[in-house]
C-alpha cells in the first residue's frame, strides 16, 4: 500500500514537471510562430500568382506591427463602410453557393451587386485616399469581368475570376483600416 502510495506520488511528480517545464511553452510558441508563416504565405503566393499587377504593394500579414494607413473615418461613415463590406462578403458567399449548384444566372445577379454603380463609384472617392479609390474601382470592375465571366456559364473561368476579384479584397485589407 505504501508503496504504490509513493509511485503515485512520484508520477503525480514527474506530469507536472513536464507540464510546467520550459518545453511545452517552446512548443507553443513554434506553433504559433509556424501559423504566421503561413498566413503569410498564402498570402503572398495569392498576388503574386493570380494577380500580377497588384505585385508592387506592400505585404505585411506575418508581421506583428499594424502598418495599415488608417481612414480616420467618423464614426457614422466607419459604420456605412462595414455594412457595404459584409455585404460583400455576402455576395461573395451566394456566388459561390450558386455556382456549386450551376445556377449561373443566379451567380451573375449576385456578382453585378459587386460591380462599380454610381453609388459604390460614390462611396469609393469619398474617403480622401487616393490609392484607396484606385484599389477600390479596380476592385468593382473586376467584379464587372466576373459577371461576365459567369454568364459563359463556364464554372472553371468563373471561379478563377473570383479568385482575382478576392485578390483586391486581400489587397485593400492588407493596406487600409478604419
Ligand atoms: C478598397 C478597399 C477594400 C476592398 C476592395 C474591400 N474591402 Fe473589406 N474592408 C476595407 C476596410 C478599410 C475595412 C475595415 C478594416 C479595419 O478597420 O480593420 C474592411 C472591412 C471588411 C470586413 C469587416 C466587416 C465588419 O463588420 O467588421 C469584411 C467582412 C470585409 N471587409 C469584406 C470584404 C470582402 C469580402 C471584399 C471583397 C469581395 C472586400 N471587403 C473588399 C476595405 C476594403
């Protein structure tokens, strides 16, 4: 009895030796490390690959300082804009549910609500950013190719549009915050 008594206690020991020792923090900081590195990555990969002319911009998702150039946007505008954004994000979801299921008219209705209107034309000059409103009318006129892309009702050319459409989404988010 008293033998098994001091196993016990040696074992109960030598977990939260193991547990509290230097090792497992090393290990979580690799782990952490490694998921940045490959956010980056990707990242990178997704310019560079898909969308050549947005080469030039700077990158900087793997880095721990915020080096977005801020809107100063009021509170009311900051507002507006993040309901435009999920909107997109929206949009970007239904396209891609319809065009799983072939429904391309469908997908085409959702990709114009993307396109450049007079409104978004608007909304995209009205920040006082010049690289901004470029990022962003280039942004809506790819979502215009997108369109009519889909409407060829060739699934393979409409998901390789999106995927350049998506491009300047990463692109603008990566340089600009409210
Ligand atoms: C021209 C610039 C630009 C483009 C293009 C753009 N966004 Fe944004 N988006 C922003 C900015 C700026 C913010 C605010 C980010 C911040 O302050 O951290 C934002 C925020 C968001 C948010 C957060 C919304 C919330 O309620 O918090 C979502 C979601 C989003 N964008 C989705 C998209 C999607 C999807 C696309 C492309 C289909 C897209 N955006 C294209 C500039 C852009």
């Amino acid at each position: 009895m008293k033998n098994i008594l001091i196993v016990s206690l040696l074992m109960a020991g030598l977990f939260l030796y193991s547990c509290s020792g230097n090792n497992s923090n090393k290990q979580t900081e690799t782990k952490i490390a490694k998921v940045r590195d490959d956010s980056g990555m990707r990242h990178e990969m997704g310019n560079m690959a898909n969308c050549p002319e947005m080469g030039g911009m700077k990158h900087e998702m793997g880095n721990e300082s915020d080096k977005r150039v801020s809107l100063n946007l009021s509170p009311k505008k900051a507002q507006h804009q993040l309901m435009n954004m999920r909107n997109h994000l929206e949009a970007v979801q239904s396209i891609i549910n319809y065009l799983s299921k072939n429904e391309f008219d469908s997908a085409a209705l959702a990709s114009s609500s993307l396109g450049l209107s007079d409104e978004m034309k608007m909304m995209c000059s009205s920040f006082g950013n010049e690289e901004f409103e470029r990022l962003g009318l280039e942004f809506h006129k790819s979502a215009d190719r997108m369109t009519e892309t889909i409407k060829t009702k060739d699934k393979e050319k409409s998901l390789e549009s999106l995927s350049l459409t998506l491009n300047y989404c990463i692109s603008c988010h990566s340089s600009f915050k409210q």
